[in-house]
C-alpha cells in the first residue's frame, strides 16, 4: 500500500483540483450538522465535526430514487432516468460508515450469481470513490472497535487520510484510489518512516480513547433462545415508534416503492422506508404479523444481531453510535445487547 502525505496547508488545493475533474463530494454544516454535499468551494469542506447526522448511505442508496417515469394517454412511453456514471469522489467519510456500504453491498448488488443486481445502487457504488478520514477524537458513543474495526481502518475506503499534525498521512489502498492518485498533480511527498510511526501511534491513541464497548460474543445463540422473552416488552416501554434509529443508521436499508401520479404524469419512486412503523408489515388482508411497537423492536435486534449474522456472517451494526445519539427516549443499543446477555433465560 503506497503511503503518501499531504501537508495540511495544501487541502484547499487538493480538493480545489478534485472539484476541478470530478464530482466533489464532502461533509459540510448545514442547519447546525454536518451533511455530505456537493463541494463547490473547498472552504466548505467541514472536518471538525466527527460523524454527518444522516450517514453517507444516502448517497448511494438514496432517501428517494425516481425508478420510472411515464406519461398518460395513447402515445404514453415509460422513461427511466439516466444514471450519471462519471467519477465521483467522496471526501472524508468516516471508517464506520465505509464500512456501513461494505455491509449493505449484497441486499443490492447479489452474494451470488443470478442474484438481482439493483442498477441504482451498483452504478453510484461503482463510479464512487472513497477518501476516508480517520477519527483521531471519537465521539462518546463510538464503538467500532467491538466489530474489530477501528477509527483508522484503510479496509473500507479506496484512499485513508489521517491527521498526523501539520500533515496528512494518506494511504492508497485500492487501484481505483492509485488511479486518482495519477490523475492529480504531484502534491504528495513519500511517507518517512517516521511519519508512519506517527500515525500508528495516533490510531493506537484513537482507538483507546473509544470508551464504549458492545460485547456481542454469544449474542446470536442468546437471541436464538428469548425470542418469547418478557424482556422485549420492557426494552419496548419507551419507544415512540419515530423511526430514526433506522433512517440515520448506515446499515439499515429497507425501503417503499410507490406509484405516484397526476392526471397527465406518472412514476415510481423508490423511498426509505422503517421497520419500526406499523404500516411496514401491514398486509393489504388487513393482517400485521409484528402489530405492537415490541414486535418492531425486537425486530430491529434481531435483524442487526442474529438474522445478519446468520445470513452475511456480520453483524448489521458499525458502532457508529448515531442511534444512541439521536433516540428522543434515549434506547441505547449497547444497553439493549448487554441486557439481552444478562437476561434469564
Ligand atoms: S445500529 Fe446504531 S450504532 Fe449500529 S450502525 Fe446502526 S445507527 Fe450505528
Ligand atoms: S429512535 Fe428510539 S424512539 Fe425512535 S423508533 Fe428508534 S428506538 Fe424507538
């Protein structure tokens, strides 16, 4: 893996010429958090706050994604949109939420032959490109180290930048990232070894610094049993059924399709939808197999901790923490996995 660096003061040019070739792509604030946007101006760039409110995941598997569009009457043809397949780079993406695509890779681009390959998703993954920015400070609710992931992990992300002072210790992991690398003039120097030692230091710094820890051994054999268990219907007590555990989180990714028209225009859109509403497994007979917020809460468990696990053989969680910040009745996932393991079963 080449390992390069940028002194800090040439960011601006960087991402100046990045913008200049391709789509540019960064975490900027917006109304008070930080969002991933379309970087026109390098100023905009905002690498002080730690993690986007809503994760990076829409970027790819967008919040609402036209599928079709159609006009009424006898000369009526379905069109479908053009999906832009240019470069595009995507600046500053956290470790966890790289990860998070890694992890929702397969529900749209197959685990195996003859598996359907969702155009949307795969195009906008593939013409992507990933410039991770290691988390030097995580936030109080990080925990990607009980994944065995780490703050600085280069194996989501095509290139790894990580802040080692006056300088930028960037390492190129995947041949899409050399080959941005090449289109770029030469702003880079080799990395000494003294600057890697810097940076081996700082992760090591970062990851201690990681407070929380999800013990999730035994997790999927202990879920296996309390299915029926009491517990659900008091993890349930103070959940409001808002959904934003599931929208901010960068694995979930269920979502809605829906037929939308006027009397002369038509289309399908595609939307986030959340397992944590009634109406998501409200059948047309009138039947609702999960009708309580317990059930939807068990649910979403399950599904991070012992469906995926069964099915992908990897948990459906990152540890970026943004369901425990965001809850508005405070249900700490963490708490949850550490109650399931104490639960008398
Ligand atoms: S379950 Fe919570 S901590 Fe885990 S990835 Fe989703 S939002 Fe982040
Ligand atoms: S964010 Fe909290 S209150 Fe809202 S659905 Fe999720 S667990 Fe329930």
């Amino acid at each position: 893996m080449e390992q390069l660096t940028l002194p800090k003061e040439k960011l601006p040019e960087l991402l100046g010429e990045i913008g200049s070739k391709f789509e540019l792509i960064g975490p900027k604030e917006e109304n008070g958090f930080l969002a991933f946007r379309k970087i026109n101006d390098p100023k905009e760039v905002n690498l002080d706050i730690l993690l986007s409110r809503v994760p990076p995941k829409s970027l790819i598997f967008q919040q609402t994604e036209t599928l079709f569009t159609y006009a009424k009457g006898k000369d009526s043809k379905v069109q479908t949109p053009k999906i832009d397949e240019s470069v595009r780079v995507i600046f500053g993406i956290r470790p966890c939420d790289a990860r998070g695509y890694d992890i929702i890779d397969p529900v749209f681009m197959g685990k195996k032959e003859g598996d359907y390959i969702d155009p949307f998703y795969t195009k906008k993954r593939n013409r992507s490109i990933l410039i991770g920015l290691s988390c030097n400070e995580p936030d109080t609710n990080c925990f990607c180290t009980s994944f065995d992931d780490s703050p600085a992990n280069t194996k989501h992300v095509d290139i790894l930048f990580t802040d080692i002072g006056d300088t930028y210790f960037v390492e190129v992991v995947t041949e899409k990232g050399e080959d941005l690398i090449k289109n770029l003039s030469k702003i880079f120097s080799k990395a000494t070894e003294k600057e890697s030692t810097i940076r081996k230091e700082t992760e090591r710094a970062a990851i201690k610094a990681i407070s929380r820890k999800m013990n999730t051994e035994g997790t999927v054999e202990k879920l296996d049993k309390m299915f029926d268990h009491e517990f659900w219907v008091e993890t349930a007590r103070s959940c409001i059924g808002c959904g934003i555990c599931t929208y901010l989180c960068p694995t979930c990714h269920c979502f809605d399709i829906q037929d939308e028209s006027t009397l002369k225009l038509g289309g399908r859109v595609r939307v986030w939808d959340s397992c944590m509403y009634e109406e998501y497994t409200h059948h047309a007979s009138g039947h609702n197999p999960r009708p309580s917020r317990m059930n939807r809460v068990r649910n979403r468990v399950y599904h991070k901790f012992n469906y995926f696990p069964k099915n992908d053989g990897i948990f459906g969680c990152t540890g970026c923490g943004r369901c425990i910040d965001y809850c508005p009745v405070n249900i700490d996932i963490i708490e949850v996995i550490d109650k399931v393991k104490e639960a008398n079963i």
